[in-house]
C-alpha cells in the first residue's frame, strides 16, 4: 500500500479538496464511489470533513460557506482543490504576488495542523498552498480511491512554467513520448503534469485554466457506470492512452475530476 510516511517536498501536490453546496451527499457520493469514510467535522473546523482510505486521509470535502459561517449568495462553482507544499508559507505568498500570482485567499493557521492559502497563477488556475505541522497531507498516494496525478491545463504552458518554477521551484519538461504534455518536476522527481487548453479535445469554449485531480481506480469503466446510476456526469468517456484507461467526470454537485486504472509512470 502506498503510504506517505514523510512530509511533502516543497512544490509537490500534497493535498486535494473539495468545496460543495450540500457536504453529506458529497460525503455520501465519494463513499460510494471509492469507498471513503468522512463525516461532518466539528464547529471548530467549519465542518470540514477529514476523509479516510484504508486508515489514512486522503481528501477533504467542506460546506460552502462565507467567512462568517453564512451561506453564500451566489453559491461558488463546486470544485476540486489542489495543494501544494510549501515549506514557508509567507515566503511563498510573496514570491507568488511578484511572479505576477494573486492571493485569494491570504495565509491562515489552521490549528496546530498547518498554516493554508489559495492563490492563482498568472493564467487563473486556482490552487491552494499548504505549510504542514501536524498534517502533512494525503496519507495514501496512487492507489484506488487516492490520488495519483495532479494536472495543470492552462493557457499559456510558459507563463505558468516560469511562474511554478520561480515560485515553488516547479520545473516543466516536455514528455517526449506524449507531444505537448509537460512532466512537473521537484528535486528530479515527476510530480504531476501540464498541457495546454489548446491541446485538449473537446473541452467547451472558455474553460479556464485549472487544475485537474486524477483519482486511481481498479476499473475505469465500471467506476464511469457506477458515477452515472449516482447522479454524475460523464464529461470524457473512457479511452485509452500513454498511463493507462481514464475518463473525466462530474459528480451530481457539478466537481470535475479523472479517473484512471494507471499501467505508466505514477505520481501524486
């Protein structure tokens, strides 16, 4: 089993969450769908949910909420997000802003867990920074039900490759057996990947930057089916390339996500 005994190396995907209108029919949706345990936390924490894979974290979903504890009007789009280690939050913050990034959400401590913040990039992908103390993050990697790849779809590869890499030390390599697909790089070590919007078949005019949380499954297919008999939506059928069978999905609250039954290179 995959586990992750050690804190993350600076710049690597080391977390993913989930923010949502309705938090216990997400809670009730990813465990049936992977077999996730999580339940409503407590006050404190704003009701965010710790859940658990074989033992071990493995995501978090939270309630949509306003700073203040009221619900938001509009309601936010329902997304995955994505983390990435830091090792000194405020350092980063800073280094993001005069790599021309934005702030969206300043560094906050979150108990004696860690201290987190939501940036974007100078292409507009969201993603969020977390400097560990006590939780350092996803506890199982690259197995089903967990993360196993994190992917950046962007606008410009060049922009975000200078900005990653001047910020989180986040080098970008092209991969040559796949034309236009970027390998994301920390210490020597892949981490994740990068294409361009340009590049993908079939995504609908306009769609942002982002970044896309892949989850490991034993069966693509059969996962696909199980999504749709529970309100999801299948956003890419599923099809065979380079690392394995994959589809891109919706959950019935509208969080876009991958699956995949990998047969290549892992990384999360």
């Amino acid at each position: 089993m995959p586990k992750v005994s050690g804190p993350y190396a600076p710049g690597t995907p080391c977390w993913v969450d989930l923010m949502v209108p309705d938090q216990q029919a997400a809670l009730d949706f990813y465990r049936d769908l992977f077999g996730w345990q999580g339940e409503v936390g407590p006050p404190e924490t704003g009701g965010y949910a710790l859940c658990s894979l074989n033992g071990q974290p493995v995501a978090g979903i939270m309630a949509a909420m306003n700073p203040d504890g009221s619900t938001p009007d509009p309601m936010p789009p329902t997304v995955w997000t994505t983390y990435l280690a830091t090792a000194d939050l405020d350092a980063t913050e800073k280094k993001s802003a005069s790599n021309g990034g934005q702030v969206m959400v300043p560094g906050m401590d979150v108990m004696t867990l860690g201290r987190m913040a939501v940036a974007s990039d100078p292409t507009g992908a969201v993603f969020g920074l977390w400097q560990a103390k006590d939780f350092p993050g996803a506890g199982i990697v690259n197995e089903p039900g967990a993360i196993i790849w994190n992917e950046l779809n962007t606008s410009d590869t060049d922009a975000a490759s200078s900005y990653y890499s001047k910020t989180l030390g986040i080098t970008a390599a092209a991969m040559e057996e796949a034309d236009g697909y970027f390998a994301l790089n920390v210490d020597g070590r892949t981490v994740g990947g990068m294409q361009a919007l340009s590049g993908i078949d079939g995504l609908p005019p306009g769609t942002p930057s982002h970044w896309l949380t892949y989850f490991a499954v034993d069966d693509t297919d059969s996962t696909v089916d199980a999504l749709i008999r529970a309100g999801g939506t299948v956003l890419k059928p599923p099809f065979d390339m380079m690392a394995g069978r994959m589809a891109v999905v919706q959950d019935p609250q509208g969080g876009v996500f991958a699956i995949i039954k990998a047969t290549g290179p892992e990384a999360a």
